[in-house]
C-alpha cells in the first residue's frame, strides 16, 4: 500500500534569526530619522521658508528604509531554504479493518457519564481511539430503530472525524426511536464482506436492549462469524438508574431518573459467537480504558518506508528580494538622490 503525505519545512531554519535584526534596524533608523530633524545649524527666523510647500519627495523618503527592510527579510526565507516535498510512504503488510457501531438511540441522552451524557463520552473516547491506529481502514454505522453507514471503511482518518463529530441522537437526525442491535451489526458485516484485511473487527456500544429489525442479534453475529469478523460488545450505563433531561413546556428542561436497560447477556453471546468480549463501561474513564484495551489486543503488524522528494522555493523569496534591492538601488540614484 502506498501513502502520500504532503510535507513543508526549512531545510536551514537558523538563519530566521536574521529577522531578529529588522525590530533593531527599523529602531535606529527612527532614532537616526530624530536627531536629523532637530538640525544643527541655526537660522534668526524660518518665516521666509515656512509657507514653501512641502516636497512629496520628502514625505516618502522612508520607503527606502522600508524597502531595505523588507529585503533583509526576504534574504532570511532564501538563506533559510523552504522547502515543499512528498512524502511516500510503502506499508507492507496487512492493516486492520474496523467498523465502529454506536448507539444513538434516545437514552444515550442519559447523563451518568459526567460532564458529557453517553453519545458525548462516546464520541469523545471513539475520537481518541481513531487518532490512535495508524494503518487501519475504519468505518461507523449508527443506529437507533433504523441503521446507517455514517462512514465507510477509509484511511482517511480527518473524513471520519468530521462525520463522526457531526453525530447527534437519533431523534435530532430524524431517525424513529428504537434499538435495532441485529440491523447494526449486519449493517456493519455488509461493509466488512468484501475485506480482505488479514482481521476484520466490529466496536459495538450500546446502552440498550434490541427492540426493533428484522434480525435478531445471536443471527447476526453468526454471520459475522462465519465471514471471520470478531465482534466486540459494550454496555454502557450505570446499574440502576439515570438522570434523562426532559423539556416540560411548562418549567423547562429537568431531570427525571429512569433505569438502565442493558441486555448484557446478549452482548456477551455476539462477542462470545464472534471469538470477541464484552465489556460494561459506568463512566467515561472505564469507557476509555474498554477502547484502549481494544485497540492494544487489536495491534497492527505492517513494515513503514518513508521516502520523501523535496522541492525548494527559496527562489520565490530571492527573486522578490533582488527586485527590491534593485529599485532601492534605482530610487536612491535618482528620485531620492542626495547632494553632497
């Protein structure tokens, strides 16, 4: 497999520190400009000379300075040599793919996940997870009553980041109510079908009970299991009850406690099906050490070469910077020309 990465640096950054010296010659051209203007010879009365207009010659004398100025700095970026290149890098060996299912059914709402409520913590601890492989395709359905590709299996990793922070409840996505476990995992095995990764897992998290599709969730682990496709399993909740926020016309937004409904022993028997494990996570920490533990027993085995072709472009800054030398050059010889 081969990966292009686009690369930019200085090849000879030290020589920046040229451009320390543009603050300290700009402040003794000022000061020089200030001990000029008070003059040295002394006159009984500029009356004579005091309604002469002003000569526009005088008024942009400083654009020499300026433009010597901006030709230091322009010297510093050539001598400092940017440089643009492509880096390629050869992955040898097989990558891992990888479907993550979340559950955005409306009891994600529920907030024992402090600060954030359950589809928060697990946006944020699915994030971490996707930043942390490096060679691996992944992919995310999410599902509530019904179940959709929220991103095919890609290494585009900024593609699906994007999606996956674009995720809401179901209800705010215009999705019915509901749990459709079974739907979401053959959703999830479809896109997994065609692989031909050397492993092929699935991430399911869930705070639910399967209550709606077609296929029920021990028959869709089996055909996971018969395409090679390991499925590991999270229940997340709190036991008991949870706070749900609830918009009352009347009051506003509150709270009310309602219980947990985790189906744990089905989780456990699509993991169990699949050659995978079922984890039950209470809070955010245990969330992210479940993705954790995942993604070290799920390790990619591949050989990295990186190879890089640089271009330089120290000329788009020379070429600026010998213009401006020279027409310092040209103003000084005649429009800004000194008498002796």
């Amino acid at each position: 497999m081969l990966r292009g990465v686009e690369m930019f640096r200085f090849a000879s950054p030290f020589y920046l520190l040229l451009l320390l010296l543009i603050p300290v010659l700009a402040f003794l051209y000022l000061r020089r400009e200030a001990v000029s203007r008070r003059g040295t010879l002394s006159f009984p009365s500029l009356s004579l000379v005091a309604g002469l207009p002003r000569s526009p010659r005088l008024s942009w004398r400083h654009i020499l300075a300026v433009l010597r100025l901006s030709a230091i700095a322009l010297l510093a970026f050539t001598l400092a040599r940017p440089q643009t290149g492509q880096a390629r890098e050869i992955i040898r060996g097989e990558g891992i793919d990888i479907m993550l299912v979340l559950d955005v059914s409306g009891s994600m709402a529920a907030e024992d996940f402090q600060p954030k409520n359950r589809l928060g913590a697990a946006k944020e601890v699915v994030h971490e997870f996707v930043k942390g492989r490096g060679y691996d395709r992944i992919g995310l359905v999410v599902f509530a009553r019904q179940s959709f590709t929220q991103c095919p299996l890609t290494l585009d990793y900024d593609v699906l980041l994007d999606l996956l922070g674009q995720i809401r409840l179901g209800p705010d996505m215009g999705l019915e109510d509901g749990t459709a476990i079974g739907i979401a995992i053959a959703n999830a095995t479809n896109r997994l079908k065609d692989s031909t990764a050397k492993s092929k897992i699935i991430v399911l998290l869930t705070d639910g009970v399967n209550n709606a599709g077609q296929i029920d969730p021990p028959t869709a682990a089996q055909i996971a299991q018969t395409l090679s496709i390991k499925i590991y399993t999270i229940g997340a909740g709190r036991p008991g009850s949870a706070p749900y926020p609830v918009e009352d016309p009347l009051f506003g937004r509150r709270y009310v406690n309602l219980p947990s409904e985790l189906d744990e022993e089905s989780l456990r028997q699509i993991a169990q099906i699949t050659g995978g494990l079922y984890f039950r996570a209470t809070d955010s920490q245990a969330l992210r050490q479940i993705y954790q533990r995942i993604s070290e027993m799920e390790k990619t085995e591949v050989e990295v070469r990186r190879y890089t072709r640089y271009r330089e472009l120290a000329y788009l800054f020379a070429l600026p910077a010998l213009g401006l030398v020279l027409i310092e050059v040209l103003l000084s010889s005649t429009v800004f020309r000194k008498i002796p």
